[in-house]
C-alpha cells in the first residue's frame, strides 16, 4: 500500500520512469523484487520495519501503487491477484442489505458475481441503464444506495457513462462511485477528477499489457474508513500478487502510454474504415462521431478513445463466427489490452442470458501495423462470404 507523492511531470513521463525510482541499496533503475513471506522481529518483539507478513505487506507492491495512484490522482492504490479480485472486495466492504447499482451491461465476469453471489451474502444489486442519469436518479434509493458500480467504457458495447454526472447525483447521499476503467486507463480517464471515489482496473489487461500477468488494482480518492475496509478484505482474504508479478507489472506499467496511445489511434482507423463495410451492419466505438455518446467520449476521455471496438455482421452469429475463424493476424482468445491483437464472439463466452448481440465480434486492437491488421480482417471476410 503507498500513499502517492504528487508528481509534476506528464503521465508519458511518470510511466516511463515509473517515477524515478531507484534502488536504495544497490542504485539500480529497476526496483528490486522482495520474494520475502515474513519479515524479521526487533529484539523487543516488535516490527519498527513496518512489515509483518507477505499476505498484506510486500514492499515489491509499493512502485507499481505508488506509480497508480499518481497517474490516477488518487491518494492511495493497492495491488490484488486479479482483476475480479480488486473488484470483487470493493462488494465484500459493504454490508448486508446495503443497496448496489450496476450498470446492464459491464464486464460478464463480474455481472454474473454480482447476481450470483453478492446477492446470497446479502447485498441487494439493481442492474441500471447507466447511459442514462434519469434511470440512476429513479433507482438510487437515499440512505440504502451505498454504492454505485461504472464500468466506462462498458464491455463489449462500448458505451460511455457520464461520471461526473453520477458523481453529482450520488454525492448529496453520501453513495460510493466506483469506476471500472480498464479499457480506458489513467492515460485517456481520470475518474477521480471527475467526481469518483474509487478506480478498478483488471491490471492483466492495459496495464501490464503483455498477457503474462494476472493482477488487478484500486485506487482511491481519499483514505477514509470505507476505504480502511476495502484494505482489510484484501489482507484478510489473501489476495495479493507474487513479488515476481508485482514486478513484471511495474514493467509493463512503464509503456503503458505508447501502447494505449497507438492503440487507441489504430482502433479509430479501423472502425472508420469498417463503418461502411457492405457485411458490416455496425461499428461500435466511442471515437466514432456517429456514436451516440460521442460528446460525452470527447469531453471526458483526453488524447484517445480507446483500443476496443466492437463489430455486428449482417448475416448474423454464423458469419461472424466464421469471420473470427478465418482471421490470420487476430488471435482467437479472451481478454483485451495487450501487445498482440484478439478476437472474440462474446455471445458464445457468455452464454444464453447474455446481453450481448449474437452477431458481434469483439476486437481488441494491439500494436502491429494497423494496415495489416485491416487486410487480414477483409480477407476474412471475403473468405466467410465465400464458406457460406
């Protein structure tokens, strides 16, 4: 766990840098990895050092948080094993009968959590149209509504949610904004800026950005005594990161801003070149001025739309299944955010009760040659026109 100490320069600079940091022993410009699971007494029994056990203190940890809560301008990060981890403890800080909103279409994963699980320990989830602040208004109950989830933009639509403006409706209530950002990343969204209380990120994605991690992350806007709980559950659960992961994070932490950056750039090129494919019926992607949130994208993400776009085919789940099947460059796999390029019928992940359209393709853009990454997807095309 660090507290961040503002830094002064660019978020490129900050990453690139992972904010200067250097090793206090030997001078290196990497931090050193602690593989340390317990930490040595003083003679009278106490630990002046600070740290006791590797399950909640690891000072491998304390780069990769410290570099977060900076490129976040948040007051605290902390690193957990996965993803779903980070999110999932921000749900077990609440208490029983506590009211949650979430929005009707956020990452499969964590929806199917929420309705599965959270509901049996007591909490009592609404899923919402978060595009719209009338619906959250009308669903937000005062003094009951303790939490109110974002996922921004929303996988696999892409739609984007005004943050600043639930962060508005909540604030009179006293309602926790959590915000999942991982597809946009402290580089493009900073939701603690715009009214937030706490930013997720499944840190296996964007910010490690290698497929080789597993991790997720949360920061906060303020330490207060929500957020003293939020830590406990990570303590007391276990769910940290090794020191080696914890490390490789760090390191791919420090690209993060050419990465997202050319991503971003090419995911715009390729939904502006697809958006008017004869087989293609829509191309879902904020940085599309035809988009319907496309202001609010403007307004709220600096420097990029993000890598992540979304296709629906005329001819239905078949075609699209086939289009995925015959793409060379695209790889057919889960998860987004990395060097190399993926696709995936979401539709067939997630099964029957799916809110995602069985003719869509989800695309996540990588960093190879944006022009060769468009020939292979118009190859594949022609050659599921052709199998049918």
């Amino acid at each position: 766990m660090t507290t961040a100490k503002r830094s002064k320069y660019s978020s490129d600079t900050k990453a690139a840098q992972a904010l200067g940091a250097v090793d206090d022993a030997t001078g290196g410009v990497v931090p050193a990895i602690h593989p340390a699971t317990t930490y040595y007494r003083d003679a009278d029994n106490q630990y002046r050092s600070g740290r006791v056990y590797g399950r909640a203190d690891n000072p491998t940890y304390l780069p990769a948080e410290a570099l977060l809560a900076d490129l976040e301008e948040g007051e605290e990060a902390l690193l957990f094993a996965s993803g779903m981890a980070a999110a999932v403890a921000v749900f077990q800080a609440l208490r029983p009968g506590d009211h949650v909103l979430a929005p009707k279409v956020m990452y499969w994963a964590l929806r199917q959590w929420l309705l599965q699980f959270a509901t049996e320990w007591g909490l009592e989830v609404e899923l919402v149209d978060m595009s719209s602040l009338q619906d959250v208004e009308r669903q937000l109950r005062p003094g009951q509504t303790k939490l109110i989830w974002i996922e921004s933009p929303a996988n696999p639509l892409w739609g984007v949610t005004d943050i600043a403006g639930i962060a508005a409706l909540a604030k009179p209530f006293n309602v926790i904004v959590a915000v999942d950002s991982t597809v946009a990343t402290p580089i493009l969204c900073q939701p603690l800026t715009l009214g937030a209380d706490i930013v997720m990120h499944s840190a296996t994605k964007y910010l490690n950005g290698h497929s080789d991690v597993m991790a997720g992350a949360l920061v906060t806007r303020k330490k207060d005594e929500f957020w003293a709980r939020v830590r406990n559950v990570r303590k007391q659960s276990g769910a940290v990161l090794s020191p080696f992961d914890a490390s490789q994070l760090l390191r791919g932490m420090r690209t993060l801003a050419l990465r997202v950056r050319y991503s971003s750039a090419s995911a715009l090129q390729l939904a502006e070149a697809l958006k008017d494919h004869t087989e293609v019926s829509q191309v879902l992607y904020p940085g599309l001025s035809s988009a319907p949130d496309h202001a609010l994208a403007s307004e709220q993400m600096k420097g990029g739309f993000g890598g992540m776009l979304s296709l629906r085919f005329r001819r239905g789940a078949g075609f699209a299944i086939a289009v995925a099947a015959h793409t060379k460059l695209w790889k057919r796999a889960t998860s987004l955010g990395a060097v190399e390029s993926l696709i995936e019928h979401r539709a067939s992940i997630e099964g029957p009760d799916t809110p995602v359209p069985d003719d869509l393709l989800r695309l996540s853009v990588g960093i190879e040659s944006t022009h060769d990454l468009l020939e292979d997807l118009y190859a594949a095309i022609d050659q599921a026109k052709q199998s049918q």
